[in-house]
C-alpha cells in the first residue's frame, strides 16, 4: 500500500519549536519532489514549502520564510519540516504530498499525487 505519514504535531507555546517528518511506504521518494501544506478551519489548504527530489531546490511560502525549513532524507524515505518562532497563526492541520516531478511546480493540489493523512499543530499559551 502506496502512502505518507506524517509525524511530529502537537501542542507547542507561541516561539517554540516542532519538527513534522513525512515518511513514506510502499513507494521510493527518490523521484518525487515533496510539499509541505496546512489547512486551518474555514480556510482553503495552503501549500508552504517544497522540496526537489534531490533536495537540492527548496521553495517557501512567503508566510513561513525565514522560520521553516524543509529537509529530506532519501536513505530513510522521509522528509522533514523544522518549523521554528511558532505563532498561533500557524495552528492548522499539517500535510505532505508527493509530486511525481524531479522539481517543485508549485502548490496547486492537482500537481500531488499522494498525500498523507495530517498531523495537527496546535500554537497556544
């Protein structure tokens, strides 16, 4: 069975710190490139990083530049999103996907062929 999980949600104070990993099964990442997404209640998913299938091009969302960062680990089948200065605008359901491209072609939904289940990030005092 050909899927991504995503790992590493949870509750966090505003400037702290999570990092969510994406780990596939079933199929190799290696020629997939990986986004980054979240969708908050009452709002549309909104694609926030990418990641080339070599990991050597990257691409963030103007909103979480600067304080995420996106990472992957071929040898493991994972990816990764470091996500730091945490704000509670960016509480939302976090997904990966994967797109059957060598280079990032942007966030439309259309582009990603898999996608994970979420994983919840709560940013709360």
């Amino acid at each position: 069975q050909l899927q991504l999980v995503e790992s590493g949600g949870g509750l966090v104070q505003p400037g702290g710190s999570l990092r969510l990993s994406c780990a596939a099964s079933g199929f190799t990442l290696d020629y997939y490139a990986i986004g980054w997404f979240r969708q908050a209640p009452g709002k549309e998913r909104e694609g926030l990083s990418c990641i080339s299938s070599s990991g050597g091009s990257t691409n963030y969302a103007d909103s979480v530049k600067g304080r995420f960062t996106i990472s992957r680990d071929n040898a493991k089948n994972t990816v990764y999103l470091q996500m730091n200065s945490l704000k509670p605008d960016d509480t939302a359901v976090y997904y990966c996907a994967a797109a059957p491209s060598y280079y990032c072609t942007g966030y439309a939904l259309r582009f990603y062929n898999y996608w994970g289940q979420g994983t919840q990030v709560t940013v709360s005092s």
